[in-house]
C-alpha cells in the first residue's frame, strides 16, 4: 500500500470531485480493506463481499471525509462498519433462504475455531449499543489507539475507554451466556 501521505493526497483530491484521484484512492486502498474485512468475517468470499460493499461506500461517502481523522483512521471506521453490516445481511439472507435455519453456535466439524468465535464476537457485537460495538470494533479487532478512536469520533479518549470497557463487559456476559 502506498505511504500514509500519498494516500492522504489522493482522498483529498477525491473529496473535492477528482475522479481520477478516487479511482487511484480505490485501488490503492483495496488490499488494506480486504484485510481489514478478513478480520472480522472467516469466510474469504464474504470477506470480499464486504471489501466490495466498503469501496462502494467509500466511492459514494468521500465527500463526507472531513480530514478531522488521517484518511486510514476514517477507512477503519467504514470497513469496520461496513463488515458488520455485510455479516447481517448474509445471515438474514441465510435465515430468510428457506434453508436450514442458521445455527445458533457454529458446527464444530465444519468451521474453525477461529471462524467460529469470530462468528460469535459478531453475534455479540449486534447485541450490543452501535456506540459500544464501533469502539470494540476499532479496537480490538482493527488495533486502532485511543487517540485514533477518540479523533475519529470526536469524543474524549476517557470516554473512549469508559465505552470499551463497558463493551467488553457486556461482550463477556454476551459470550458466556451462550451454551458450550
């Protein structure tokens, strides 16, 4: 991926209408996405989906790029989001399917380990406030810092922490609720 301010460069000229420079951005952009949307859904093809359904959002959004927050930092919060978006619509496609009705815990003999607690952590995820789930997301499964989040979303960085720590409470009951 190119350097910080070479991305930083081209989500600029892309806000102010540079075609060019959005399609640059796209482009440049589409790796770090799909890794990014890697880590929240197990499966490679829905993590394409949901890379797919980020450089979407992005296309349409940039102009909502303040530059309050470093152009990355904003792409994490969109992926975040748009990843966890993309895991709803799939299970509601998969429960509305007719199909077999999507297990409530993942089968062991045919998902990871891995796959399945992060299957989990999504489920938990929705039980929980958007505010809770977006600063859990940024920072436990994207690696973001406080100051990151607290810039990103224009709030102290204690009540950054406040929130992470009432998530990850309320995760934890989430997942231990759960039958083994």
């Amino acid at each position: 991926m190119p350097p910080d301010d070479e991305i930083d460069r081209l989500a600029r000229a892309a806000v102010t209408g540079d075609a060019r420079a959005l399609d640059a951005l796209l482009v440049a952009v589409q790796p770090e996405v799909l890794r990014l949307c890697a880590r929240f859904l197990p499966n490679r093809e829905d993590a394409e989906e949901a890379c797919q359904d980020t450089l979407l959002a992005l296309a349409a959004g940039i102009g909502r790029f303040e530059g309050r927050a470093a152009f990355r930092t904003w792409l994490h919060r969109l992926t975040a989001n748009r990843a966890r978006s993309t895991y709803r619509t799939l299970r509601r496609r998969w429960a509305e399917s007719g199909g077999l009705p999507v297990p409530d815990r993942p089968d062991p003999r045919r998902t990871s380990v891995v796959a399945g607690t992060r299957l989990d952590l999504l489920d938990a995820l929705d039980s929980v406030s958007a505010e809770l789930a977006e600063a859990v997301a940024l920072r436990d499964i994207l690696g973001l810092s406080y100051r990151d989040i607290a810039t990103l979303l224009d709030l102290p960085e204690g009540t950054v922490k406040s929130r992470l720590h009432q998530a990850r409470q309320a995760l934890r009951r989430q997942l231990a609720d759960e039958p083994a």
